[in-house]
C-alpha cells in the first residue's frame, strides 16, 4: 500500500469532502457561501466537493424558504445532507425478547419493533424472531433492505472482534455461535456485533444519563451482573472483549451462586425467571421477613461487584439499568456502599433509557461505522482496535 503524504490529493480531497459534509449535517440548509464560512475552504473547493456529493447521493438541494424568495427576489441555492439516502438498524437480542431501531443517517429513530421470546428458545429459532421483527419494521416503514448500510446487534456474553460469542450463559446454545458470521448472511451490509452491557454504555454516553461524562461504567443489573465502561470516552473491551464480566466475582472464593441469593426457599432460583425475582422483590417491600434478607444479600452481592470495577477505573458516573433498576430498593444501597468501599466515590444514577438501552448503543454502533466511511471520522467510541 502506498503511503499517504500531506501533499496526496486524494487525502486532501477525502479530507475536504468530510469538513463539507460535516458542515452540511450540521448546519440545516446552507448556502456556497455559509460553507465557505463555516468550513474555511476556498469558494471553488466547496464549489467542486458538493457537486461529488450531488453525484453521490449524499446531497440534495433545498427548498428555498418563501420569505427569503420574497425578500431578496430569486434566493442563493441551500444545500442539505440527505439522511435518507442510507438507513441504519440497532438491534437488541434478550433471553426474553428481541428489538429493532431503525433511523436515518442522522441517528434519528424514525421505527422500532420488537417481539417476545421464550428464555428456553433455541439460538436458530431467537435468530427468526429477530429477522421477522426486523423485516416487520422494514415493511412498516417503507424502507427497502438493500438501503441499509450498517446493522449494530446487542447480545449477551463475551463477543470477539468477528461477533463470535466466545462465551455465552444467558441464552441456549449461544456459547460458540458464529453470530456476526450467521447474521451477515441477511444483509448485505456490514453487521457489527457487540456485548449487551457494553451497548449500552454508548447509550447512555449518546442520549442517556452520561452525556455530560466520558468515563463511565453501565451496570445492567441482574442476577448474574455485566458491566460496560467508557474511559476517555472510548469503549473499553479489554483484550479479548470480557472486560466488565463482574457477574463471575463470585467464583473468586464465593461459593453462594446469585440464584441462591435472592432464594427465599433454598431451591436456587432459576437464571432468567423475572417474574420470580420481582415476586421476591415485591415480598420484601411488604415485609417479608426471609425475602428482605433474600433482597440484602443481593444489594451487597451487586455493590460489591461494581465496587471492584470502580476500584479499578475511577469512573465519574455509575449507571444502573438492566431489570434491577425498575426494582426498589437499589439506588440508595449502592451509593452507600460504593461511598463506604471506594476511595473516590463516583455518582450513581439510574439508566435514562430503560429497556431501549441495549438497540439504541447498537444503533450508535452502526451509525460510528457509518462515519467512520462517510465522514472520516476518527476515534468514535465503538472503534475496534
């Protein structure tokens, strides 16, 4: 490969297409001159980058406004950035459910679906659900397959760089799944397969409850816990993406599973029973003897595996979600405790974004990849190495 020097145009025209483009995303409907001004390219420099993005389809020319006409008689050409000349998909896949967003180049959701799923599906039949939920919104909205131009997919379990699920307990079948190679085989676009916890943090840090922080961890909370972190803003995946697993401290000498922990009757509760936890959880603010001890012991169970995780990065902000934080009891013990067992407490607060946490980070997995070809866009926060 030939090495590129400051003096390539080739570089210099990639380099000017992204400032303009940029520019045009940004700004509304502006004119030559206003892209002039804003990116500080000369005039035919501007004058030849739009007309490669008319030619692309990236660019179209806007409406002139009417009291502009009436005002200033026949109005300098507006230029606007077609956010519908591609379409991006996030797509969350649950033990109990699977979701799809759908949004313009702009990151906009414009349609959504998604569909219930048995905790006992195989991978096969979690995977037709998925795809149906998907050509249901595509249908609904109007939006042909063949525009799509990335899809982003959250799953549960350790994801390689390639969307092989090295490890994955909370779904059948899901340890080993080729799941970027299985899904690709539906698009013909680049499909990006990442952690759930891990999405979810680039939720929250996008349109959530840390916008205003770049070093973060995302608790999804649960009866086996996972975690996402964002230092300096960026992902942190660790190097072979287990980074944020806290839901295995317990095998560091812990021989207590977390199903036992919030058991009332001393049968473990089973994984992904909700409906089972949240009966525990309801007993306990009725005054439930055994289910408040059942509720402790998960509280310290939960705090002490985040408390090992902010030991270790020093985030600014904790966020809670996943099925827990919809549950009471949980904020206040945990910023108790994180101040009791941490040398720098961090802020605790609940997710913004709920149960659509996990599709909209794959949504913004999708759109940074997007960038990355449109754009030029350096060091986005999904980036593989």
């Amino acid at each position: 490969m030939s090495r590129l020097t400051g003096g390539d145009p080739s570089l210099l025209r990639r380099i000017n297409s992204a400032v303009v483009l940029h520019a045009l995303r940004g700004a509304g409907s502006p004119t030559l001159t206003d892209l002039t001004r804003i990116t500080g390219l000369s005039r035919p420099t501007v004058e030849g980058v739009v007309e490669g993005l008319f030619e692309a389809g990236l660019v179209v020319e806007a409406l002139p406004d009417e009291s502009e006409t009436r005002r200033q008689g026949r109005p300098a050409r507006r230029f606007r950035f077609r956010v519908e000349a591609g379409y991006l998909l996030g797509v969350e896949i649950g033990p109990h459910r699977v979701s799809a967003l759908l949004s313009g180049l702009d990151g906009r959701v414009t349609g959504a679906g998604s569909r219930t799923v048995s905790e006992t599906a195989c991978a096969d039949e979690r995977l037709d659900q998925m795809r149906a939920v998907i050509a249901d919104l595509l249908r609904r909205t109007g939006v042909a397959r063949s525009s799509l131009r990335a899809v982003g997919v959250g799953s549960p379990g350790i994801v390689e760089a390639d969307g092989t699920v090295r490890l994955g307990t909370a779904l059948p079948g899901w340890t080993g799944l080729a799941l970027g190679e299985r899904l690709r085989r539906s698009f013909r676009c680049p499909v990006l397969v990442e952690n759930d916890a891990n999405a979810a943090a680039v939720a929250e840090h996008w349109k959530g409850a840390a916008t205003e922080s770049d070093d973060i961890v995302f608790v999804l909370a649960g009866l086996s816990p996972g975690a996402g972190s964002l230092i300096g803003g960026r992902l942190h995946r660790g190097f072979g993406g287990a980074a944020g697993e806290i839901g295995a401290l317990h095998l560091l000498g812990r021989g207590v599973t977390p199903e036992h922990l919030l058991s009332t009757t001393g049968t473990p509760l089973e994984p992904l029973d909700e409906q089972a936890v949240a009966a525990v959880f309801a007993k306990a603010r009725r005054g439930d003897a055994e289910a408040q001890a059942a509720v402790e012991r998960f509280l310290q169970r939960l705090v002490h595996d985040v408390a090992a995780l902010v030991l270790a990065l020093d985030p600014e902000l904790v966020v809670v979600g996943g099925w827990a934080a919809g549950l009471d009891g949980v904020l206040e013990p945990l910023r108790e405790e994180l101040a009791r067992y941490c040398l720098r407490p961090p802020r605790v607060t609940l997710s913004l974004l709920g149960e659509a946490a996990v599709a909209t980070g794959a949504l913004r997995l999708a759109l940074d990849h997007v960038e990355e070809q449109l754009f030029a866009v350096e060091g986005a926060v999904t980036a593989r190495r």
